[in-house]
C-alpha cells in the first residue's frame, strides 16, 4: 500500500467522501467550490485543508441525514479501510440555514497524530454554470483511485468566487491571491468578473497588502515538498501579486 503525507491523506479522503456522497446527490443542486475544485479540475498545486461545495433546494434537515448517513455507512468504513484511513470522530459544528459544516478527526496508519478537516456546504444563491465531469486523471492515478465525478464550476466561475473571497473574508488569505494567479494561467475572458464592479477594487487592495509570511503559513506549506523550493521567495509572491493585481486592474466595472 502506498504512504502519502498528511495532506494527501486528507486529501484522499475528501475524494473517497465525493465518490460515496456524489451519486446520492441530484447533481444539479450542488457543485464543488474552492480549493478542492481548482485542486481536482484545474490542476491546481495546492492540496486544499477542507472541502466546501454549494447546495440549491435542499433542506437543511435532509443534508443533515445524508451526510450524516454517509460518514456512518459501511461502504464508506471500508473503503476508507483500505487506505489505512478511519473517521475518528466528527461534529456537526454548524447547523444553520445558510451553513453547514462538519469536523472530521482521521485516524491513518503509521501517523501518530490525528488529522483533521472540515466538509462545509452553504446556500447562497442559485448554482449556475456548473459541469458534471470526472475528476483530473492526474489525481485520480496518483491515488489508484476509480474515476470520480462530481459538480463543480469551471474556471471563469471560479475566478468571480475567488475574486470575491478575497474581498469579502473576515480574514485575507494568502490562498485567493495563489489561486487567482492559477486561475489567470488557464487563460480565461476576466471581463466575466465586471459584474464584481466594487468588489474587484476591495480585492485589488486586500491582494497588494498580504505579505511573504502569511503566503508562507498559508500556501507554501500545502504544496507539494519537491515544488516549496521554487515558491520559496518574496520575489516569487511580489510576482504573483502583481500578476493578479495587474488583472484586475483591467477588468471593466
């Protein structure tokens, strides 16, 4: 059997999770967000340390029963088995209208400490432009995984997301700034985002304002061990955020 890091084993987890929850889920309302997304679909570096996806008429209660049901159900256990993985424990930490959120504890084989992720899922809005594909077969081989697929939004959604994540969080995370630039390098129309109109200029100066050390803690440290090296200078970050700024300086609003 295969060793990965920590990472990876949450990782590999999440995809073991959407490959038992996906098919029990109308595809149409719900669609894979965030760092999980640009990680499974747009070949992003970054591992992603939780899971969120976006849900459309589904009540809270009955989310609750499915998923519940589902980090309980056997064929779940088993698979996780056979990865050395098992669900240690897990909440229901929030419960509302708007989100939903689970805590998970993974107990792995050889790895003496536990880790821990979050599944998150949030109602806001309608789930629009969405595509049901497979996940990377990139991913998908580095796990000898069987293909997955699953609701997720394509990169010119994702860049509006990403540009409003990083305008709108409580707190600025290095992470938006890494993804937009991925995002920019998959050559995308960025006027899709000119409806933002404001909001692209918030993030224009959250972006100029992060600084090395927090890409450090907050990025760099979920890439991969062979490619930290290469990220692993202020040079390197002053080019991102010029990069992103630059692009959102020339989209209409």
């Amino acid at each position: 059997m295969q060793n990965h890091n920590e990472k990876e084993y949450v990782e590999l987890f999440h995809l073991l999770f959407l490959s038992q929850f996906g098919p029990k889920m109308d595809k149409s309302q719900y669609a894979l967000k965030g760092g999980c997304n640009l990680h499974f679909y747009l070949n992003s570096i970054r591992c992603s340390e939780d899971m969120d996806i976006d849900l459309q008429h589904i009540a809270q209660p009955t989310l609750r029963n499915k998923v519940r049901k589902c980090l309980q159900s056997d064929p779940l256990k088993r698979i996780l088995a056979t990865r050395n993985i098992e669900i240690a424990n897990f909440s229901e930490t929030k419960q509302t209208e708007t989100t939903q959120r689970w805590k998970i504890g993974l107990n792995v084989k050889g790895i003496s400490q536990e880790l821990r992720t979050k599944i998150e899922f949030s109602r806001r809005g309608p789930i629009e432009g969405c595509k049901f594909q497979p996940v990377s077969p990139d991913i998908i081989g580095k796990y000898s995984l069987s293909p997955i697929l699953a609701n997720h939004y394509p990169a010119d959604i994702a860049f509006s997301q990403k540009i409003d994540a990083l305008a709108n969080r409580k707190e600025t995370q290095a992470r938006d700034v890494f993804d937009l630039d991925l995002i920019l390098g998959k050559g995308i129309d960025i006027q899709t985002a000119s409806h933002l109109k404001a909001t692209i200029t918030q993030a224009e100066a959250k972006a100029i304002d992060i600084p090395f050390d927090q890409f450090k803690s907050q990025v760099l440290a979920y890439l991969p061990q062979d490619l930290q090296t290469q990220y692993e200078s202020p040079d390197i970050w002053d080019a991102i955020i010029l990069r992103v700024t630059e692009a959102l300086g020339k989209i209409d609003r």
